[in-house]
C-alpha cells in the first residue's frame, strides 16, 4: 500500500492510496475463508464446500465486505502513522474489489487547523471575589422553616385568603368530558403564589369549605400545554377545607431537621457552600473571559465546517430537551430550522475555537488523558445519572463517545494549566448599580457613534439594559438580530 496526502485547505485533506493487485487478492480471500467457514451449502458439509463455489455463490457480499474490510483497516493504519485525528466523517471515493488488479480509492475528511499559539501564560485577569450577604444566608433559612412549616385546617367557616392552603377537588370539562391531565383530588393549593391561573383563584377564594363551584377559563396562548393554549374549558371544583401554614421560629431544632447540630453551624455551613459555588462560577467566568482574549488574538483561524455544524445540531438539541421539560417543542418559537440555526452559529463558532485551541495547547504541553480518568470520569457520570457504570461505557463505546470525553477533559485540563499560570487579581464585585450604569453607557456610546455593534457582547448589555431582555435570552440571538431589535428600539424612541 502506497498513498499521497493532499491538503486540499487548511481544514481539509484528501488521501489518496493504491493497493498492489496481491493485497487485493489477499484481501478477497480472507473474506472467501470466513464464508467458506460458515456457509451451508447443499451437498457440501459445513466448512468444506469449495473455494471456487463460495465465491461463486456470495460473490457480491464477499468483494462488497473484502472492500469494506481492507479500506477500514488501511485507514486505521494510515491515521496512526500520520498521528491525524479526522474532525469529521470520513469520505470514501472507492469502487469494488477486483482479482488480479491493483485498487486506488481516495478518502476526505477534515482537521484542526494548525495554529500559531499566541503566549498564553502568565496572562493578568480579574476574579470578582466570592461574596456571600447576610440576605442571601436569611433567603436560605426562609426556605428551611417554609420546609418545615405545620399545616392546620382552620375551624372557622370562611373563604380562604392569600397565603392560605385550599385543599380541592377540580377538573377542567369541554363538552362535558374531563379534559385529560387537568384534574386533581384533595389538592393542597397555596393561594397567593401564583400556582393556579387567577380566574380559578378567585373562584377558590370565593367558596366557603363543602362549597363547589365553576367557572370558564381561557388559557394564556403561551400555555405550558400546547394543545390547551388558548382553549376555553369549564373549570369545576369543590373545597374541601382551608388550611394555614404555620412557620416556625429558627431554632437548634430545625436546624438538626435540615442536617445540621445548631443554627450556628447550619449558617456556617451555608456561607461555605454557596462561597465554594460562587468563587468556582467566578472563577469560570474569569478563565472564559481570558480565553475570549487570547483565542480573539489569533489572526488566522479557519475552522471544520463539519465541526461548527455539529454544535449547531447539539445546540438545538439542548434547546428542545428544555422545551420539552417545560411541555413544549421547538414549534412554539415560531422560528424556521434554518433561522434557529443562524441564531446559534455564532455561539457555535466560539465553542468550536475554544475547543480546537485548547486541544493545541494540551498537545503543545504534552498534557494526556489516562485511562484510569476515563474511568474515575465515566463512573461520576453514572452516578449522576444514577445508571449502571457497565452500561453507560457500553454507550460510549458502542456510540463513538470515548474519543470527544477524551478531547473535553483535555481541554479541562489544559484550562486549569493556562489559568493556574495567569496573574490573577481578585477585585470586590460590582453593585446592581455599577452593571446598569456600565451597560448603560455602553450602549450610549454604541447608539452615539454609528448606531451599530461593534460586537455581540456590546448588543448583550444594550438589550439587558434598555429591552428587557434577560442576559441568558439575549445571548440566544445573533447579532444581527440584536441589532435589528435596538434600531426597532431607537426607532420607537425617536417617534
């Protein structure tokens, strides 16, 4: 076997490879000898018909599989002797099999993109200090009495009030027929919260308890479940009985229901935990944050089309598992395939960066993953997700997985190595009113100048700022469709 490498882009190569006709008919005849082993053919006991009749008999599943088989093992063989690691599916320009004759296919794929690495240790970054207030640690406590909280039915005959528990009977009905899923029997309902939509809350709250009572609703069009958004239903129910919480004080009691000695060690213990959070999501948020900068500074970055398609699909993927947690599908955006895929493009191309150039710094640092961290990783994994460590490998493996888990806790760790060598600076963290100023002002200056984004992060602070938008739903869109939402946003400023 000879083959001839091509780079046909910096992403992409072509390898051609000519097969000699005695590796060919070396190739056919092992695929001959596994069927001459297990084929039943009449007149001939099993595993000594003739070669010449196997062939005869199967010849298009033998040279389709002798094809097959040779490609497969040659690629393997090509990639380690070139230490290549394809970035997408391999493609495979090849005919079939032929005795006595040599066999030229080509294959294509892609790869990472050779960088130039910029200096990227002993980088200065700023680490917002881990701060944990006293309204924080009283929010926590609030939920542990809430928690612990009796519940009593209250003796006298009247309405119940917010804040009070109603204890009901109820079902929604069109055309007289229960409608599935919305019916319930000697529900508790806190009043007051939000739980149930207001139309069926006042109707609680005007019923003494043995009373029942009814009342038409129409749900919200954004409803939860999409096949009643919109739908107008009778709303039955009876009240059984109305109940108040009664919370109590906190105490070295409660505080042993929640898992600790004293209140003393309960607050103590808090403060620490959501220190540890927090001074670990400020410390990702620095990493990306230096990332962003060194990854900004390669001037030359072509990337695997392949590979920004991919997170594209995983993106959308993640995407619907949460609508689907919340009873809705992708429809209910009310975008097409090919916008949402728009939308993520950037955050995709942005992961697909971070991954190709932490892979080159893991390779630069000669940093390796063993497998006894496939291991310690795979059996974490399983006790998330509560499955058996036997059959979650078989997953992996059986699904090609092995391979990227190896590639994520390289990075991980070539992470850690860039930002255990930074100069890090811990600096106080900012006010609510430092960040409203800040976004503010920047998105002053973006309007001020030429009323247009000089970068996605910019259009983020406009729209948290001035349309309401979450910081995490705002990410979501692209930049021109921030872009397009602030000029909408200008324009109604200025009318």
């Amino acid at each position: 076997m000879e083959y001839n490498v091509e780079e046909l882009s910096p992403v992409k190569r072509k390898i051609t490879v000519e097969v000699p006709a005695e590796e060919a008919n070396a190739a056919i005849m092992t695929a001959i000898a596994m069927y001459r082993m297990q084929a039943d053919v009449k007149g001939f006991r099993k595993g000594k018909v003739p070669s010449s009749v196997i062939e005869s008999k199967f010849r298009k599943q033998i040279y389709g599989e002798a094809t097959t088989d040779l490609i497969n093992y040659q690629i393997n063989e090509i990639m380690s002797g070139l230490s290549i690691q394809p970035m997408s599916r391999i493609d495979v320009d090849a005919k079939e099999l032929e005795r006595d004759k040599d066999f030229t296919y080509a294959i294509e794929f892609e790869v990472a993109p050779k960088l130039e690495l910029p200096n990227y240790k002993g980088l200065a970054v700023d680490e917002i200090k881990a701060f944990v207030g006293d309204a924080e640690i009283a929010e926590v406590e609030a939920r542990i009495l809430e928690n612990n909280a009796e519940v009593n039915v209250i003796e006298d005959v009247r309405p119940p009030q917010d804040g009070e528990v109603a204890t009901v009977t109820f079902g929604a009905y069109q055309d007289d027929k229960v409608v599935e899923g919305i019916q319930a029997e000697n529900f508790d309902l806190m009043l007051g919260q939000g739980q149930a939509l207001p139309d069926f809350e006042d109707m609680i709250k005007g019923m003494t308890a043995g009373e029942e009572g009814e009342v038409d609703i129409t749900f919200p069009e954004d409803f939860i479940n999409e096949t009643l958004a919109g739908q107008t239903v009778t709303m039955k129910a009876k009240l059984h009985a109305v109940k108040e919480r009664i919370t109590p004080e906190m105490n070295d009691s409660v505080a042993k229901k929640a898992g600790f000695t004293d209140v003393e060690t309960m607050r103590k213990g808090i403060r620490e935990s959501y220190a540890q959070q927090r001074k670990q999501m400020n410390k990702s948020a620095a990493l990306s944050q230096l990332l962003s900068q060194i990854i900004d500074g390669i001037t030359e970055f072509p990337l695997p089309p392949s590979m920004v398609e991919d997170r594209i699909d995983r993106l959308i993927q993640d995407l619907e598992y949460k609508l689907d947690r919340q009873g809705k599908g992708l429809q209910s955006l009310g975008k097409t395939p090919q916008q949402m895929r728009d939308e993520f493009k950037d955050e995709a191309i942005s992961t697909v960066k971070s991954e190709i150039f932490l892979l080159a710094v893991a390779a630069e640092e000669g940093l390796e993953i063993t497998p006894e961290e496939i291991e310690t990783t795979l059996s974490q994994l399983a006790m998330q997700t509560r499955q058996p460590l036997h059959d979650l490998k078989k997953y992996y493996e059986d699904n090609n997985l092995i391979v990227p888990l190896k590639d994520r806790l390289l990075c991980d760790k070539a992470s850690e190595l860039i930002y255990d060598s930074a100069e890090v600076k811990e600096i106080e963290p900012p006010t609510v009113t430092d960040v409203v100023e800040t976004a503010e002002a920047e998105a002053t200056a973006a309007k001020s100048d030429t009323e247009k984004f000089e970068n996605k992060a910019e259009a983020v602070a406009f729209a948290v700022a001035n349309l309401g938008l979450k910081e995490s739903t705002a990410k979501g869109y692209s930049l021109a469709k921030l872009q397009e939402r602030a000029e909408a946003f200008w324009a109604e400023q200025e009318a």
